[in-house]
C-alpha cells in the first residue's frame, strides 16, 4: 500500500511542483504560520487560565457576605457570624481577613492575607503547601509566607529577611519572611503575603469585632436563594456574593481580551485570503499558464482541481500544525513572554506565571476549518475558472 | 514522491510527537493541587493580577476607584459583559 502511493505517480508529480515552485508558496506558508501562532497562542493561554480558575474555584465558599455603606465594601461586624449560624442550612462559616498594603516608595503593592492557623483544616493545608513547615516556630513570633512576586520585589529592595509594614496608626511592624511559596503557585499567589489573622489585622488596624468579610457553605443548592432572601432580610447593609456568580465570571473573563484577538485574526485572514483569491486570478500569472498547459497536454478539469486542492491541502496541514507547535511551544514551555501581560497586566509586581498544559480539541478544529476552508476556496474558484476555459485562452 | 516531501512529513510528524509527548507526560496534577491548596487556605481564588492599586485584584470583591477621581467608573468597568 505505502509502496503504491509512494509510486504513484500523480503524487510525484504534485511533490516536485510542490518543491520546485517553493518560493510561491512560502510566502503563503510563512503569513499563514504567524497567523495560526498568533490565534492559538491567545486561545492556549486563555483555555489554560480558565481552566486553572475554574478548579481552584471548587475549594471555595459558596456564598461570601460583607457590610456595605454608601455603595462601597467596608469592614464587616464579626458579630454577623452569629446571626449566620442561625441560618438552617448553613455550614463552615468563617471569618476573612485581607486587603491590599501599599508600598508608597515604589507605588507597588501586596496582597496580605490572615489566616486562622489554630484551625485544623487550615494548618494541614498549609502543611501540604510548604512541606518544611514547623507551625510552631512560625506562630511562636511574626512570621509570614510570600508568594514569589513579592519575595524578588522585596529582595531587590534590602529586605531580604524580613519587611517593616507601617500600620495605618504610624507604627512599623517588623514581619520576617518565613519561607516562599512554589513558582506553581503565582497564577493566584505572586504578589500575596500569609500571615496569622491577628497579624494582618493589626497591619490594617482592623478592630477585634472586625473581618474583612464573612465566607459560608450551602451545601444543598436549592437552598442558595433562599438563604440570599433570609440574608437580605437579616441585615439591611449587607451584599452578597455567590460562587455561581464568580464562576460565570471566571468562564467570561479572558473571552473579550480572545475576542478581541479573534477579530484581529478574521481581519487579517480576510486580506490574506483577498491576496491569494488575486494572485490567482491575475490575468497574466505563472499559474494561469500552468494550468493552460496541463489541460493542452490532455488533463481534465477535474485532474487540475485535484492537483491544486492536495498542493494547496498540504501548505495549509504543515502550516497549522508549524503554527499549533510553535504556539504550545511559546506559551508552555517557553510561559508565553510579553503575550502574558496581556492577560495578566503588568502595572504592579512582575508575574512569570506557569501555565499548564490545556489543548481543547474542539478549538483546534476550529482553528483549522476557518482557516483551511477559505485558503482552499481562495485557490480553488480561481483555478477552476481558469480551467474551464480553453487552453489557448488561458495562456495568453 | 521525492525525498525532500519526506523529509518534511517527518519534520511535521517530529513536532506532532513532540507536543504530544509533552502534553502526555507533564504533570498538571501537581501545579492544580498547588493552586487548590493556596486557595483553599486563603479562600481566594482570584488570578494574581498585576494591576495598579486602584484597579480591582480580587474580582468582585474589590472596586476600581481611581484615587483622583473616585466617583468616575474604571476603564476596564465591565458589568455589561460579566452580567453581574
């Protein structure tokens, strides 16, 4: 079988027009390469974060409450536990608190989290995290763990054991940097700061009847707009987040910033497709003749069709699949420089994020058909105009 | 078919191997477990944006206030396509 088609000779015919006349074709292969690189690269990273989102999103609380005041989120009263509790239906009420710290010599900026270390669940999670922890030596004075954003950006900046918070009060908070977390972890964790609850609560100056917000599980869904009722009715300044809502907005996240690459990619596919339909058209091109040759010399019509398709098939298959390669090569090996500040900005800490490896089949084939149906049909409908009209004509 | 088409056919089919190789073997499993651990401590799970202070980090939770203008919407406010 493989000895009959690499005889055949239809097939070297096609090869050797293929290789001779390579200088027509490698502009088409080298547009179309960049083309595909550019679109996959954009779809690869914004599958991949919304994939990694989308998992960490299943740890989370199904309902998150916090105090509202003139429209804004303000602290949240921790006596609102309580009444929460009350609520049939509820489980794993806990308290939360965070907030940005503000780095004014540099206009940068933290992400300090405080977390309840004397619970069971938290410290055997933090175990799994950073292996070499020794809980009680890191609660036994101010310690805390930052993730790798914040460690460089401290580290260039002289505090490399540890960083002096200056609390809203005028005081200076001397904290030593514990350990690191994972480059594994940036996606969320780059510019964060762990630290006890206490400790992040005096940072902010947060009174002790105070959190951030309140975090709950329902686990019966068809509980959830009940309880958001019983919420609303309990307190009159309260606003209400749903992990529903935050999924949604995980899964429309990246898709305007790929929407608006897709529409730069149609744009372009266009013109190029518009340059190849002309090329082919063009009164006195090379292929006209080609073509008027071939059927003097006895071909049908449907023989040129037939050679034009798989000539043109095999530019657009190994310009896809050099383009795909290229695009996975550049965004998970290479963690997709420049490309992911797009996504990920770069205004604050700098963020080298580890992408993980997602091909979603369903876009590649999408990428392929969009792009190999009007490549094919730009060359095509041309040839086949100039085919069906006499040899001589199409020579001239 | 002449020597140079196999010559490329097995360049494309090296690339193919390649990529399928290593979506095979590396290991997601660990950089997710990763992730669902820092996100199920700090129940946090929002991306690490590199965004100026005034521009929100934690989606949804925060609110881009610019510090001049703090009655003017963000640029990036997009309610219309998160469907809040």
């Amino acid at each position: 079988m493989i000895n009959k088609i690499s005889s055949s000779a239809f097939l070297h015919f096609l090869t050797l027009l293929l290789f001779k006349q390579k200088g027509k074709h490698i502009g088409a292969f080298l547009i179309s390469v960049m083309i595909i690189f550019l679109l996959s690269s954009v779809l690869f990273i914004s599958s991949s974060l919304q994939n990694s989102l989308l998992s960490t999103l299943e740890n989370q609380a199904d309902f998150t409450v916090s105090r509202v005041q003139a429209g804004r989120a303000v602290n949240t009263p921790i006596k609102w536990i309580d009444k929460i509790l009350e609520i049939d239906g509820v489980s794993n009420v806990s308290p939360r608190v965070y907030g940005r710290y503000f780095f004014t010599p540099r206009g940068k900026s933290f992400l300090v989290v405080g977390i309840d270390f004397f619970d069971e669940q938290n410290s055997k999670t933090l175990k799994s995290l950073v292996e070499t922890i020794d809980l009680k030596s890191f609660l036994s004075t101010d310690n805390m763990i930052v993730g790798r954003g914040v460690k460089s950006f401290l580290s260039e900046h002289y505090y490399r054991d540890y960083f002096s918070f200056k609390t809203p009060k005028g005081s200076f908070k001397k904290v030593k940097i514990y350990q690191t977390l994972s480059s594994k972890s940036d996606l969320i964790a780059n510019d964060m700061i762990i630290m006890p609850i206490d400790l992040a609560r005096e940072i902010f100056a947060l009174a002790e009847d105070e959190v951030t917000d309140i975090s709950f599980n329902v686990p019966n869904d068809a509980e959830w707009d009940n309880i958001i009722t019983k919420l609303h009715l309990l307190f009159y300044d309260v606003r209400v987040i749903e992990k529903r809502e935050v999924k949604k907005a995980y899964e429309n996240l990246y898709n305007y910033k790929g929407g608006v690459f897709l529409i730069l990619y149609l744009i372009a596919i266009v013109t190029f497709i518009l340059i190849l339909y002309q090329r082919y058209s063009m009164t006195y091109s090379t292929d006209r003749k080609e073509i008027g040759i071939l059927r003097a010399i006895g071909w049908s019509i449907k023989d040129i069709l037939k050679l034009k398709f798989f000539e043109n098939l095999i530019i657009v298959v190994i310009s896809f699949v050099f383009g795909v390669t290229l695009a996975y090569i550049y965004v998970f090996i290479l963690q997709a420089p420049l490309l992911s500040q797009i996504f990920l900005g770069g205004a604050n800490l700098s963020n080298s994020v580890v992408f993980t490896p997602l091909l979603d089949y369903g876009v590649l084939v999408s990428i392929f058909l969009f792009y190999a149906i009007p490549f094919l049909s730009a060359v095509l409908i041309p040839a086949w105009k100039i085919a069906v009209i006499p040899p001589k004509e199409a020579m001239l | 078919m002449i020597r140079e088409f196999y010559i490329l056919v097995s360049m494309v089919l090296f690339l193919v191997g390649f990529v399928a190789v290593h979506y095979l073997t590396h290991n997601n499993i660990s950089s997710n477990e990763i992730l669902c651990s820092v996100s199920k401590i700090t129940n946090i799970s929002s991306p690490s944006l590199s965004v100026t202070f005034y521009e929100p980090r934690i989606l949804f939770f925060d609110e881009a206030v610019n510090p001049a203008y703090p009655q003017m919407d963000a640029i990036d406010k997009m309610d219309f396509i998160y469907d809040k």
